[in-house]
C-alpha cells in the first residue's frame, strides 16, 4: 500500500512549477521530451492512486475540459502519424467534458502526444491520443486543465472509507468520500 501524501505532495509541486515555467524561450528537443515525460508519469501517479482508491469520488468524478479534433478517416500509422496535422479535423474542435481518468489514459497510452504554444510561444497545452482513440480522434487538453486537475488531486483528502464484501468479485466494494 502506498502513502498517497508524498505521491500528491509531488503532484503539487509538479503543478506549480508547470504554471511558472511557461515562459516564451526556445526549448530544446530533450527539454520537450522531459515535459512529456513528466506529464504521462503524473498522470499515470494519478491513475494509481484512482485505482488504490485513494482519491475522494469527488476528484475521481472531476471533469476536465478538453476539446476533440475528430480524424480524416485516414487511418493513423507509425509511418504517418508525424503528419498529423494532415489526420485530424484540427477547425473543427468540439469542446468536451472528460474525467481525469480518462485524460490520464489518453498519456499513458499515447499513440501522438504534442505540445503545442499560443500566439506569444508559450506553451499552452498538448494534443494528445492514446492507441484506442488514435482512429476517432485526438485530444486538445490545455494546460490550465492538466495544472488544475493535479492541483485538484494534490488538494484531496479521504473523510470516509467503506468497503462491502461482494460475494460475485470475491473481493471488497469501496465506496469514497
């Protein structure tokens, strides 16, 4: 079992610092790998501690909005998927509310994943897909929804834990608040 604390703890800090480095300069090639680096690790901590039921129902259930680009119908490859400009309907964008878990599968199982910057070169959020979704659609996720939704996470504190024996799971229901 883990001390969800020190995981948030990490998430806080993570959060903050992702709000104060969104500066305008040049990243280099191993700066964006790291930031997509860090931002599937965190959010597969999240989906950890979703799983180990150490989040409340009210992070759990928290919504995130993010906006989907749906696909051309041309099917997504290892050999194409570097012109994914040219995959995705990127004008029309149809703007969702997603949980966080299912945010956090489209990183942790990212077929594309790309940052992308707003009018002054900084960044503002990442499009992102898992292998699932590669075919339907790609995901525009913001910044300030991926830094509120951590912050939200980080925040969270179980007040009550009940758990209910199921005969048919052979193992025990938990219900969170």
């Amino acid at each position: 079992m883990i001390e969800s604390r020190y995981w948030k703890e990490h998430l806080e800090k993570y959060a903050r610092s992702l709000r104060l480095s969104n500066r305008s300069f040049r990243w280099s090639e191993r700066a964006v790998c790291n930031f997509e680096r860090n931002l599937i690790l965190h959010f597969f901590s999240i989906r950890k501690l979703i799983e180990l039921h150490k989040l409340s129902s009210k992070v759990r259930k928290h919504q995130m909005t993010i906006f989907l680009c749906r696909s051309r119908g041309v099917p997504v490859t290892r050999l194409n998927r570097v012109e994914m400009w040219d995959l995705y309907e990127f004008d029309n964008q149809v703007k969702q509310k997603r949980s966080v878990a299912f945010v956090a599968n489209q990183f942790i199982h990212s077929y594309l994943i790309h940052p992308y910057r707003d009018e002054k070169r900084r960044w503002e959020g990442v499009f992102v897909c898992s292998d699932f979704e590669k075919n339907n659609a790609i995901f525009r996720i913001p910044l300030s929804e991926i830094c509120d939704a951590f912050l939200a996470v980080a925040k969270d504190h179980l007040t009550s834990t009940i758990m209910t024996y199921d005969q048919k799971i052979k193992d025990y229901r938990v219900e969170l608040d």
